[in-house]
C-alpha cells in the first residue's frame, strides 16, 4: 500500500477478501443449538437465550408488542420524524404495489376448457430489523411495508431493544406484532410461531451472522428471502467526469456498515487519468474520515476493498464477474455501459443516484443479494410473497382427446401404467352416471 492510499490498488482484478461464506461454520453451529432449543423449549428457550445474548435485561421484561403500542410510539414522536417516516413509507409501498401489479392473473384456452393461474400472497411474513450496532428502521419499513403491499394479512417484526422509532416505524408499515429479540431466537420464533406470532411462510431482512446462519437452516421448512454475507458496492467512475469526493463518501456510506463490508472502484481512464483520480478519492477518504464517528469500522471495511484501472471491456467484465450488491455507474463512459450489465442487486446510474439513497427508500428494496448470489437471484420485493397457483379445468370430449392419448402415451413411454390409465379413463364422453 502506498502512503496515503487508504483504498490500495490492485495491479489486476478485484478479489472478495478472504473467501468467506454467507453462512460461517461456527455461527451455523450456534445457531443450530438456539433453533433446537426454541424446538423442544419454545418461549422458555427464546427467553433463555434473549437475556443470555443481551437482548432483554431479565425475563420479566416487556419483550412483546403490538398496535397499541406503536401508535402510542408514533404518536409521541415529533411531527418532523412522523412525516419522515410516512414519506419513507410511501415510496417503498408505492413501488412495491407496482411491482406486485406486474404480476399478472392468468386464463387462456386449452384443449377441452382452461388453464391458468392466480396471484396468491402468502398469510404471514416475519420481518427481521437489527436493532444492534445501528437499529435499521429503514429495514422495518422496507421488508414490513412491502409485505403489506403484496396483501401479506399478518406481517410480524423482530427487532432487539426496539426504542420509540422503531415502534412507530412498525406502526407506519402497519406491522401485526414485534417482538423484542434478536439474532437466531428471533428467527427460530417467527419460524415456530412463538409469542403470539404465527408460524410465518417467509423470512425476511438483514441480519449479522447468525441470522444468517439461522435462516440457510429454517429454509428447508420456511421461505427465506436471500442468505446474505456482508454488504457491497462497485462503483465504476469516469476519470474525466465523476466527482472524487461524492465517490468517495458513496464508499464510506457503505464502509461504515460493517467492517466485513466490501467497497470497491474501478476507474476508466488511462493510467496517468486513473491514478489522479484514485489519489484524489483517497484523499477525500482521509479527510472525511478524520471526522467521521463510523471512522474505525469505515477503515476496516476499506481495507477489504480496492480500486483496478480499467477500460470499458475490462470494467464490464470485472462487474459481471462480481455480481455486486450494489452498482454505481457514474460518468458518460460508466453509465454507457448499463445495457451490458445484468449481475447486481440493484443499479445507480448517473452521479446523482447514491447508493444511500436506495438504503433509505427511494423505492426499490435494500434488501439484495451478496456474495456473487446476484448472479441467479434478486432482492427482496413484492414478488418474494406472492406466489403463481396454476389451475387446469377440462371436460370430456373430442377437444380433450388427443391430449389424452399424448399423456397416456408418454407415461407408458416413462413406464408408469398407472398414470396412463388414469388418463385414459377420461377419454370420451363422461360416463353415465
């Protein structure tokens, strides 16, 4: 590392630090041993544990709440921080319905009648906001409100230690419950069903470690939306356009996550462009960081990341390659690469497009995938709870027989007699009753 570099450079491709997994083997382990205790103890296990981690001072405390409480939350607050939070609301709800109005019902003709499918959203979700280094409201409204979007009938939420703000946030997503816990008892409850929550059909919303961990172990008996690692953000940068120092608190905006998190940049430009450029990005770092209060978690997560110059084709591959979590594509040369790109949880384009502000509700969920998992999923949204219900409905005749003798034909052709007979015994007229 140079002196004065506090982004390094990488002489030929960006690389995730250490190679770590979503879910680390020693928080599976622990998380394991909460999840089956909250099995065969239930709410005696999830007390147990929330005052052994720290979520609850004793097991006398109020540690259950529901609507009462967070309207009398919102109502304390200052009508600066209401509107704050019905405006985050708003615009979260209004693109979550238009995501879940893009999928459509559907009845087409078949052979002897009609088939389709409808729209369903799921009875109950579980929403999870961490309440710890930083208590996410951001996250209660964005996993919470888009569940209600999708016509979710009982969304509950988990959050530790949940102050005023988080209550009233429950109130403004419209939120069934909360439960003042954390970590995998708080996932194990939403699962099971625990403290007045019913069993939820998804899990959603960030978490440390062992939320995660929890979650990759309940999906084999409940939905989950993503089993994330720590955050991300690529930014690729004109030299000749980009402004140094908004590209450089675009990457402390999301350093100061986590010291896990992975911030990134590549620079098109020549060699002498690119290398003013990231000295003038570093530059900007250490001066916001000397006054920054997030300023020794930021140095950590900058230490994990690193700037490459780069062409356009070099660029584009690098973003592919990666799959980011988040991808900013600032400059004319950056932005023009947008059609070629596909891999990333969710694109800001143009220098105005922070990432920050998809972290706190311009619309699209901040929920995404990490890890390289952009490559085969999205993030969370309208369609995570909805699901297609397919319904055939035929009736005997000419109109249905050819498809008959086809099913028939390719079950003996499989060797399963059985499935061609039951198909068969629908050829002709129905039978006189």
């Amino acid at each position: 590392m140079t002196s004065g570099e506090i982004l390094r450079r990488a002489d030929a491709e960006l690389v995730r630090p250490g190679a770590r997994r979503a879910v680390e083997p020693e928080a599976r382990a622990i998380a394991a041993r909460i999840l089956e205790d909250l099995g065969e103890h239930r709410e005696e296990a999830l007390l147990r544990w929330a005052v052994e981690l720290g979520d609850l001072p004793n097991a006398d405390t109020k540690w259950r709440y529901g609507p009462t409480d967070f309207a009398a939350a919102f109502a304390a607050l200052d009508g600066e921080t209401r509107g704050l939070l019905e405006r985050t609301a708003l615009r979260i709800e209004r693109f979550a319905s238009a995501q879940a109005a893009c999928l459509a019902e559907l009845d087409i003709p078949i052979p002897g009648g009609r088939a389709g499918h409808r729209v369903v959203p799921l009875a109950s979700a579980g929403c999870y906001a961490p309440g710890g280094r930083y208590p996410l409201l951001s996250s209660a409204l964005m996993t919470a409100v888009t569940a209600r979007a999708a016509g979710v009938r009982d969304v509950w939420l988990a959050s530790p230690r949940p102050g005023p703000p988080m209550l009233a946030a429950a109130h403004v997503a419209g939120a069934s419950g909360l439960l003042a816990v954390g970590g995998a008892q708080a996932l194990g409850a939403l699962a099971l069903g625990l403290g007045g929550a019913p069993a939820c059909d998804i899990l959603c919303g960030p978490g440390n470690r062992y939320v995660t961990a929890a979650k990759a172990l309940l999906a084999e008996d409940v939905a989950v939306d993503l089993v994330a690692g720590p955050s991300e953000l690529l930014v690729i940068a004109d030299a000749g356009a980009a402004d140094p120092v908004a590209v450089a608190l675009d990457l402390l905006a999301q350093a100061e996550h986590d010291p896990d998190a992975w911030p990134a940049l590549v620079v098109l430009g020549d060699e002498r462009g690119a290398a003013t450029f990231a000295a003038a990005v570093n530059r900007a770092l250490d001066d916001q960081l000397s006054t920054l209060p997030t300023a020794a978690l930021a140095r950590a997560a900058l230490a994990n990341g690193a700037w490459v110059a780069a062409d356009e084709n070099v660029a584009a591959a690098a973003a592919e390659s990666f799959a980011p979590e988040h991808l900013e594509l600032v400059g004319p040369r950056a932005e023009a690469l947008a059609p070629r790109l596909t891999r990333y949880g969710t694109l800001f384009l143009g220098a105005a497009s922070a990432e920050v502000l998809g972290d706190y509700g311009i619309g699209p969920n901040h929920v995404l995938p990490t890890g390289g998992s952009a490559r085969h999923s999205g993030g969370l949204s309208a369609l995570s709870f909805l699901r297609l219900r397919p319904f055939v409905e035929v009736e005997r005749g000419s109109n249905l027989d050819t498809v008959v003798r086809d099913a028939a034909a390719l079950a003996r052709l499989e060797g399963l007699e059985a499935h061609a007979r039951a198909a068969e015994q629908r050829l002709g007229p129905a039978p006189a009753r």
